[in-house]
C-alpha cells in the first residue's frame, strides 16, 4: 500500500489557463502530513473487508452467470421460441397470409372491380356532363349576371360620392375645426400645468425615496452585511480550507486503500485457492489415480466382467430352453392335430419357373389352362 507521499521529482500535469492555480506540494503544511497517515491507515482497515467480500461477490456472480445463469437463458430462450415463436409463424405462414390472400382476392371481385365499373361507365360520363353544363351553360349566364352588377354598382358609387364629400365638408366646419380650437387653447394649457405639478411631486417622492433607501442601505451594511463578510472571511473560509483538505485526503486514501486492499484481496484469494486445491483437489486427484481408478478395474475385472458373461450364458441358456420349450409345443401340437384329423398330404408345390429347352412357350403349344388338352 502506497502510504508515502508522492515523489516530488514526479512531473505535475499541466495546469488548464482558466483553471486555479494549485498549491505546490513543497507548501502542504503541517495539517495535511498530520492528517493523511492516520487517515490512510483507518480508511485502509475500513475498506479491505469491503473490498474482499464485494470480490467474492463478483466471483461468485460470475460462477453464477457461467453456470446457471447462461444454460438456463438458453433453456429459456428454446422454450420460449417452442412455445411461443414457432407456434407464431406457423400461424402467420399457414394461416394468416393464405387468409390475407383470400381477403385480398375478395376485396378486389368485391370492391376494386365494382369501383372501377362505377368510375368508368357512371362518374366519368356525369363529369364530362357538369363540365359540358358549367362552359355551356353557366359561364354564360354567371358573365351576364357579372355585367349587370357592375352597371349598378357604378351607378351607386357615383351617388355616394357626391352624398360623402357633401358630408365631409359639414363634419369638418361642425366637428372637426372646433375640437381642434379647444384642444389648442383650452386642454393642452391645463394638461401641461398638470404635468409640471406632477413631475413637482414625483421629483419630491424620489428624493424622499432616495434618502430612506441610502439610510436603510448603510443600517443593513453595517448591522448585517459587514459582520457576516467578517464570519465568512475569519471563520469559515479557514474551516472550509481544513474540510476541503481533510475530504480530499479521505478521498486519496479511499482510492489508495481500494487499489491496496484489492491487490490485498487477490493475494487471499490466491492463498485460497492453493489452499482448497492442495487440500481439497490435490487428495481428491490422489485417492481417484491411486486408489478409485485401481479399484475400479480390479472389481471390472474380476466381479463386474465375469457377472456379465455369466449373465450372457444363462440368458443363452434361457433362450435355448425356450425353444426346446417352444419345439416341443409345436410337436405336441401337431400330434394332436394328426390324432384328431388323420394324416394329411403333404402339399404339392407348383412349379411357376419358366420352361426351359424344349418346354418353352410357343405359338403352336397348348401351355395356358384354355388350349391346353
């Protein structure tokens, strides 16, 4: 475990522009070498249980993952493609895609050909009749009609221009040159005297303003401001600095002591493993070559070998009464049989071979059952 501080002809990491400037490590007081040993030697002691037992864990779940795991996803992965995959395409191939076909092929006598008769021998005559009646018929009467409204609204335009300039005339000499009379001489001498007042008064208001602002500014300045910059500046920038080296010092043990108490942790493990392999599997090993193995082909030999022949001859044997059995049986049988019936003749086999030499089918022979003698 690396308890000593670091080397100091070690090469610093170059140091960002914008970043802080970084305290040399010749300027570590004596805070920071107080603290860090006594730190690393507790959190060391703290993390290497940790460490060993989240390293038997880990190899723990890879056994797990290697052994069970792995095997039964696959188990699983069969069974689910059995039972619910292949079932699924069986279902899509032989029967839902033939019956989409068929639904297909329905739709079209159904829908698509009926449509297409409608579209060609009804919809396109009664469009080409609308567009025949709209440039024939409509067109024509709409212009007309167009014509007609203009005429009158050329007629009504000139009226109403004679009749608004003949207003226009009477609003502006009895509305308009009046409002702007008294907008002049009356409303704009009064409004700006209320103007003046008013900025009087906002003027007042804000030095008033102004003054209670500044008085409250320097009462809180001085009662609030000034002793928590003194609290901040004396107290806790220092207290700050010591738990900003204190964490920082926990943080390099805990690192320090991770990787210690892993290299720690594989060392046991290690010592383990040659443990239970020279206890365990190493005897295990021993009485299996030396002992088990030997054993086993001595009692193959000399037990296991002659049961099994001696088993293979009395099943021989057994085989060999059953059919000494069976014979007698069947000639038992048969005694009867002759007993009972009498002598029966033997049965006369009849020769079905082609004939041969002189006896070969001619045209001429009577060798079939009708032309024979």
């Amino acid at each position: 475990m690396d308890l000593e501080k670091q080397d100091a002809g070690r090469p610093a990491p170059p140091a960002h522009p914008s970043s802080p400037r970084q305290p040399e490590a010749a300027g570590e007081g004596c805070l920071v070498v107080a603290v860090r040993l006594p730190v690393r030697i507790f959190v060391f002691l703290v993390v290497l249980p940790v460490r060993m037992v989240w390293d038997g864990c880990v190899a723990a779940a890879r056994w797990l993952d290697r052994a069970v795991f792995r095997p039964l996803g696959r188990a699983l992965w069969w069974v689910g493609r059995a039972v619910f995959v292949w079932p699924l395409v069986g279902l899509w191939r032989y029967g839902l895609v033939p019956l989409g076909k068929a639904l297909a092929r329905l739709g079209n006598l159904v829908v698509v050909v009926p449509a297409g008769w409608l579209y060609r021998c009804v919809l396109v005559p009664l469009g080409h009749a609308l567009v025949w009646l709209y440039g024939r018929v409509l067109t024509p009467f709409g212009h007309g009609v167009m014509w007609v409204l203009r005429g009158i609204a050329a007629v009504s335009a000139a009226i109403g221009l004679g009749v608004f300039a003949a207003l226009a005339r009477l609003t502006r000499y009895l509305v308009v040159v009046p409002c702007a009379w008294l907008y002049r001489w009356v409303l704009t001498p009064v409004g700006q005297a209320v103007a003046w007042c008013v900025k009087g008064v906002a003027r007042l208001a804000g030095m008033l303003v102004t003054g209670i602002g500044t008085g409250l500014y320097w009462i809180t300045r001085i009662l609030l401001v000034l002793p928590l910059l003194a609290v901040w500046r004396w107290v806790l920038v220092p207290v700050g600095r010591v738990l900003a080296v204190v964490a920082r010092e926990i943080g390099d043990a805990l690192g320090h002591a991770w990787r210690a108490a892993g290299y720690v942790s594989l060392a046991v493990g290690r010592f383990l493993g040659a443990l239970v392999r020279w206890i365990v599997v190493e005897p295990a090993r021993w009485v299996y070559a030396r002992v088990l193995a030997p054993v086993g082909r001595a009692v193959r030999d000399a037990v296991l070998r002659p049961a099994a022949e001696a088993g293979r001859a009395v099943g021989r044997a057994v085989r060999q009464s059953l059919a000494a059995a069976r014979a007698s049986v069947r000639r038992a049988r048969a005694d009867v049989r002759r007993m009972f019936l009498g002598e029966q003749g033997e049965p006369v086999l009849a020769d079905r071979r082609e004939p041969i030499g002189g006896e070969t089918r001619t045209l001429g022979s009577s060798t079939t059952a009708l032309t024979k003698d």
